[in-house]
C-alpha cells in the first residue's frame, strides 16, 4: 500500500515491496517440483489475474489467496472460473 492509503489494485506480489516478494519464494518454495504448474502456464494465469477486478494488493478478494501462489499450483482453480487446471 502507498504513502497516500490507496490499495494497489491489479498488483502481484512481485510487484509489492521486497520483503512481500521473499514472502512469495518462501510459498513457491513449498511446493512440490511435481506439483507446480509450468511457467508458461503459471504466467498465463497471472496475466488473466491481473485483468481481474477482484485483484487487490495481490490478493483474490473472491477467495482471500495470493494469486501467485494459486497460479503455481498445477491443480490451482480461479474461484471465478477465469481458469482452471484444464489450460495446462
């Protein structure tokens, strides 16, 4: 969040300030090699995350999850229905 209170919308946690990105690698981290989705796919995600109105502050108000995090995930879902699973 700035100075000025204004809430960051449409952000991800790599775009937030440095300590949320070590944050983010601590949850990438946990997962399991197979059970990570491709990068390719992980980005797909993110792009339609980002074009989302529920996005704020990297978050997904739909859900209350990081969107980076759920993205990695190979089996993840958008609660919106935005993409699933099926797009790998």
């Amino acid at each position: 969040m700035s100075d000025s209170g204004r809430k960051c919308l449409r952000c991800l946690l790599r775009d937030l300030a440095e300590e949320d990105q070590r944050d983010l690698k601590k949850y990438l981290d946990a997962i399991r090699k197979e059970d990570r989705a491709p990068e390719a796919v992980v980005e797909k995600r993110l792009e339609i995350c980002r074009g989302c109105e529920k996005l704020t502050e990297a978050t997904c108000e739909a859900c209350g999850c990081y969107v980076e995090f759920r993205a990695a995930i190979k089996d993840g879902r958008c609660p919106k229905k935005k993409w699933d699973r099926g797009d790998l």
